[in-house]
C-alpha cells in the first residue's frame, strides 16, 4: 500500500525575508553572508565515528536499488527488496528548494524538456541534447592554460549571485553520528544566521539536470578554483549527506573545463549510471609507487607518504586490517586514463590523500577532473589535455566541430551535445573518439601517477612549477576569449608571419566552433555594481 509520509515544511526563501533584511538590501550572496542580519536555511552535517558503509559499483540501475554491499545493515526507509523508499532531509530539503526556484522561473531554460538517451553499447554513455546550455551561457573570463591564477574579484564571482539562487548554507555541526550512511544525521534549520565564511548552495542557472546545484566552500573568503585536502572535505559530506545513489558531486580544474575562477563544486542527480562507475579498475604497477613501500603487497603506505594519509597499493573493498587506509587503482576499458581512489575509514584521509594528488598536479599544471560518487566512498580522479590539445591542433575537426567540453561529467560519461545532429547521430564509437582525445598517453599517465604519489619529501623537493605534459608550442589558448590582433602580431614577431596566420585561423576556428563554457558554468545569474540583476544578463 502507498503512503505519504509527513515531512517538515521548507520554506521558500522569499518568506525568510525579515523586515531587517530588507531594510539592509541582502540581495547578493556577499550581502547575506556578510551583514549580521544575515539568515538563510542551514544544513549541519557531521562526521561519523564508525566507519562509513562501502558501496559497489554499479552494475544496473534497475528500479533504483540501494547500492549497499552491507547485508547486516538495512536502512530504515528501504524495504526488504532493496529499493529506495525515501530520501535524507539533505535530499529533501534540496530537492524542495530547487523546485522553488524552478517554479520562480530563476533558471534560464527548462532542464525538464531537454532530450536524453542512452548511447547503445559496451559503455551505455549517456547523451544529452541541451540547447539552452550551448546558447545561454557566459563566456570564460580567464586564460585556461594555467591551472592555477589568482581570484580576480573584478570579474563574475559567487558572491556576486543573486540572494533568490541561494538554497541553504552546508556547515559541519558539534555532533558526531554513529551511522555510516546518513539516518537523520543531518539537522535542517528553516533559518539561522550565516557565518561569514559559509559553505553555500546554489542553483546552476544552468542546469545539466534536475537538481544541478552547485557548493562553494567558504564562500566570501574568494577562493580561486583549487583544491587543498581541507577543501574537499565539504564535498565529500555533501555526497554523503544524500542517500540517493544517483546524486554525484563533481569538480573541474582550470584547462579541465571550469569557467568561473571562484571554488566550487557541481552536483545533480543523473538516473543511470555514469559509464565510468561501471568501469573495472586493477592495481598500478609497483614502478609508480614509492620506493619507501613498494612491494608491502597492499599494506598502509608509511605516515610520510602524501601527507601521513595511508595508501594501498591495490584495489581492496573489503579491509580486515583496520587501518586508516585508501586504495588507489586505475579505472580500465574506459576511454579515459584517471585513478579511483576508494574510502579506507574515514573521509579526512581520503580528502588528504586526494588534495595532495589535486595540489601536485596543480604545481605542475596539469588540469584534472574530480567526479565522487557513491555516497562518496569513491573518487575518481581524472588528469586530462582536451584543451592543450585543441590549442596545439592537435584534435580532429569533426571533434571540436560538435562543442563538447569534456568538463567533469562529460569526461564520465554524460555527454551535452549543443546540435541535434550530433545528438542523434551519435554512436558508442563517436563518444570514445572525443573522450580519447582528452586522455593522457600511457607514458604521460604513468610519469604524472608517479609523481602524484611520491613520498612527501621526494615530492616537495621537486619545487619546479614546470608541466608534466608538452605546452601549447603557439601560446595560444583556443578555448578562452578570442585571440586579439595584438597577440597575433606578437606571434608574427617572434615566430614569424606564416606562423601567426596558421596561429590565427586556428585560433578562429577553436574559439568559434569550440569556445569555453563548459559544464561548469556554475553561472548564478550576474549582477551589476549595484547587485541588481540587469534585464540583458547573458
């Protein structure tokens, strides 16, 4: 028999307007962090004393089963059969939140009405045709040949959204739970005063999927688009905030497709599984592991090794050794090179472990796509050279023809397509071409993996900030604003007339066939000086 069940009122963000506030005009993400009028719904999460349950991969989304591989445990929402009856007050109180603004009419196309299919083949990608994402989006602000550049608060910024966009602030609070996946472990609050530096959740404006939201860390604290160990523990949480195995939290570099130089992270709910969760992985050769620890046959790394969080050599589900331990493996048959990092016992490990791999790609520049799933007990790391690659001319035509950015979920497996044509043509054979563009050679695979696994003290000592992989030789980055006069000339004095008309017409081409706004648009609506939304807002 169906049932409803009674759930606590959420209030829509427009009732929480006190008279305080609106005398004070919060009408901007800084506004309400900053004012001490300052409310706004609140989410507390907290970490857990036990460790968290492990997942499996998923091998079929049918009927939306509960992932869990735990069979003495069961969740008090999920029947016998495994299906998923419920969802946690994250997932609710988000979910409510975003229709609020859907029905306000805050998202610049209806993501409802978009067409989706299932890609037939080994991979089941998955295949969108998303218009208003390829007509609707802002333009990147910044060069995307260097992963790593100042926040430069003169140009669009979260703090520069729209109050209306915010859903509620993502805090940890004083508590511990004692379950491992959350169990009304998480305490919603309708309103409560913000913290300066606030963890906040947005609405993409627009929206990959239903329930496209976006988390930015410390929000008015104007972190550029890095990652430390310390910044990805709020992501981290927020995928284990939802007990709903669709719910996948992603994060993409500068060069990897992010386009607004502000930290943040991106999350939707997808209902099929991303090709690169089905993937198989298998264990590194013992060559890119460090010397301190190769050949412990999958014991812990030693406490120096990235930072003093354990490693195990191999892909190992089921830990009996009760260390504090993560496991690095890389994902197989899958048209991208990357690594999956699998949780030991506790998320502050695995954000140690990961951070450190994040920020020595970020020294060497090198950008990467992070994609957690599976409540986060997974993350997949994913070094990838599409842009470098259009930039040197190096990616066939018909490829960059189509405008795919391989941003985070694209790169996964979820492909937007921007023309009917190549949404409805596409082919299993298609999707691998464009993503094998975007993968690192062998050679280069091993040589970075080597490197983002070194001991601390052999990484560290390595202070060169020069690439890993080949720059673009011209200098030219296509996929960012088009290349003035002034930077073509300069490339005729120094490589020569001929070259710099090559340089151009490449340059055209790639800027108009495949200019940079990505999946992680991240685009909260844009305000004028005054933080007023202007009637022409792109």
């Amino acid at each position: 028999m169906l049932t409803i069940k009674k759930v606590p009122t959420l209030m829509s963000i427009h009732q929480l307007d006190t008279p305080e506030e609106v005398e004070a005009n919060l009408k901007t993400v800084a506004c309400v962090c900053k004012s001490p009028q300052g409310a706004l719904p609140t989410i507390n999460y907290s970490a857990c004393e036990e460790p968290m349950k492990r997942v499996r991969s998923f091998g079929s989304f049918e009927d939306l089963r509960v992932p869990d591989i735990d069979d003495e445990s069961s969740d008090s929402d999920s029947n016998s059969n495994g299906f998923v009856q419920d969802v946690s007050q994250f997932d609710r109180a988000l979910l409510a939140a975003w229709e609020d603004r859907f029905a306000a009419g805050l998202f610049r196309y209806d993501v409802t009405q978009v067409k989706t299919k299932v890609v037939p083949g080994k991979f089941n990608f998955v295949a969108q045709y998303n218009e208003g994402r390829a007509t609707k989006k802002r333009p990147t602000e910044f060069s995307v040949d260097v992963v790593c550049q100042e926040f430069d608060g003169k140009k669009f910024n979260f703090t520069k959204a729209g109050k209306e966009e915010i859903l509620f602030s993502f805090q940890q609070g004083g508590r511990k739970s004692t379950h491992a996946l959350p169990q009304s472990r998480d305490a919603y609050g309708a309103s409560a005063a913000v913290s300066p530096s606030a963890n906040v959740v947005l609405i993409n404006v627009s929206p990959i999927e239903y329930g496209h939201v976006l988390l930015v860390p410390r929000v008015t604290d104007c972190l550029p688009q890095q990652i430390t160990p310390e910044l990805l523990l709020p992501p981290l949480y927020m995928a284990a905030e939802s007990r709903n195995p669709y719910f996948r939290v992603g994060y993409n570099s500068l060069g990897a497709y992010a386009t607004i130089n502000h930290l943040h992270f991106q999350a939707y709910y997808l209902m099929e599984a991303f090709p690169i969760e089905r993937a198989p992985t298998k264990k590194f050769p013992q060559s890119v592991f460090p010397p301190s620890w190769r050949g412990r046959g999958g014991a812990p790394a030693p406490a120096s090794s990235l930072g003093g969080g354990g490693l195990k050599r191999h892909h190992k589900r089921h830990h009996d050794d009760g260390g504090d331990d993560v496991s690095v493996t890389r994902v197989t048959e899958f048209p991208v090179r990357c690594l999956c990092f699998e949780l030991g016992q506790t998320f502050e490990t695995l954000a140690r472990v990961v951070g450190r791999c994040c920020e020595r790609l970020q020294r060497k520049n090198v950008p990467f796509n992070l994609l957690i799933a599976d409540h986060g007990a997974r993350v997949f790391l994913i070094p990838q050279v599409f842009s470098h690659r259009v930039a040197k001319g190096e990616i066939p035509e018909d490829v960059v023809a189509t405008g795919v950015n391989p941003a985070v979920f694209e790169i996964s497996g979820h492909l937007l397509y921007k023309q009917e044509g190549d949404y409805d043509n596409v082919t299993e054979e298609d999707a691998c071409r464009l993503l094998e563009c975007a993968s690192l050679s062998e050679e280069e695979f091993l040589e970075t993996v080597t490197y983002m696994l070194a001991d601390e003290a052999v990484s560290e000592d390595d202070s060169s900030s020069s690439s890993l992989l080949t720059p673009p030789t011209s200098g030219v980055v296509t996929n960012a604003t088009p290349v003035s006069p002034a930077a073509v000339a300069a490339a005729a004095a120094v490589a020569g007339k001929a070259q710099a008309a090559k340089v151009a017409a490449a340059a055209a081409v790639a800027v108009e066939s495949h200019a940079f706004v990505d999946s992680d648009s991240d685009d909260a609506t844009a305000k004028s000086e005054d933080g007023v939304v202007p009637s022409n807002s792109p």
